[in-house]
C-alpha cells in the first residue's frame, strides 16, 4: 500500500500520470488491467484520471462520464488496445453494469479499465483489481491510497 499527500489537481494529475507509465510496464495478466476508483464527489477520481489518459498517450479531453457511464478511448500501445473509463455513481445495482457489456470488457486482457465509484459494484470486480481510494484532507490536500501497485511516492515528491 502507497499513500500519496497531493496538495493541488496538477500534482493529482501528475500521480495519474506516473501511475499509467507504471501500469503500461505491466506484464499482460489473462483478463483486463482494472483501477478501482473510490472517495467522495470532488475528491480527485477523474482529475487522477485526466493524467492517467495522458499518461497512456490519450491527448482527448477526458470528462466524468457521470450521465454516459463509460468512455472508450483506443490506444496505440503494443500490449494494450483500449482504454475504459466507467462511471458508477448512478449505479444501483450490479446488474444495470449488463448492458454495458461489462464482462466482456473484464475478459479481454488487452483493456484497460478504470472505474470510478468501484465499491458501488464491488461484487462483480476482478480480485487483482488495483484499488485507489481519494480522501479529501485540509483545503486542497487529497490523501490518495493506492493498493496492489508498486510505489510511486518517490516520483512525484
Ligand atoms: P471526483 O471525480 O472524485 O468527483 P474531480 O476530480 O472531478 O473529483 O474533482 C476534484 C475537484 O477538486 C476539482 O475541482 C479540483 O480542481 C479540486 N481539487 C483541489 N485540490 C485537489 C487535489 N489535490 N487533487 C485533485 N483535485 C483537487
Ligand atoms: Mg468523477
């Protein structure tokens, strides 16, 4: 486990940055790459994201996908095809993930899937997910707790 202190979004983005270059070395695993995403409106998930899609070499905008529920972007990576970006804040219920072809996305091992508000679907998650939890600290601090990657602490500071 990393915890990471940002103090303003540009660090926040810069974290999302290095964390893509991190999650690019990877080796293939047999199913998706999944980043779950948790912590309160405003607490950092999509700002971390803007800098994890840059990271991938993504140069679109990218934008909370709360009323769409999921952008697709291509990527021109060797290993990786695709990346996902869902949205669950208005998810009830697991199975309204269905028609989004959600299990589809999982099995291939050439996607790369971010999920904000992840714990809203928590039963339907690979395992292996790679787990990042946003809290919001004094005025612009955000504590950001990153499970299952190695570090990138040494990085940003
Ligand atoms: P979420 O997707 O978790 O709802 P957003 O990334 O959309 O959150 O919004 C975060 C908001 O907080 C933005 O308005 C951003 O400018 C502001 N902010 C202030 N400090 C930070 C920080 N350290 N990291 C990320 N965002 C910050
Ligand atoms: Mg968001």
């Amino acid at each position: 486990m990393e915890k990471v202190i940002t103090i303003n979004s540009e660090e926040t983005e810069k974290l999302g940055f290095l964390t893509a270059k991190k999650v690019l070395a990877l080796a293939y695993s047999e199913k998706a790459l999944v980043l779950a995403l948790d912590g309160e409106l405003g607490a950092g998930k999509t700002t971390f994201l803007k800098g994890f899609a840059k990271g991938l070499g993504i140069n679109k905008k990218i934008q909370s996908p709360t009323f769409i529920l999921m952008n697709r972007f291509p990527l021109k990576d060797k290993k990786f095809a695709n990346f996902y970006h869902f949205d669950c804040y208005r998810i009830e219920n697991e199975k309204e993930m269905d028609c989004l072809d959600f299990n589809d996305v999982l099995d291939k091992k050439t996607n790369i899937v971010c999920i904000e508000w992840a714990s809203k679907i928590k039963n339907i998650l690979p395992k292996k997910a790679i787990n990042i939890d946003f809290k919001v600290g004094n005025g612009n601090e955000r504590v950001i707790m990153i499970k299952n990657l190695c570090q990138t602490k040494k990085i940003i500071s």
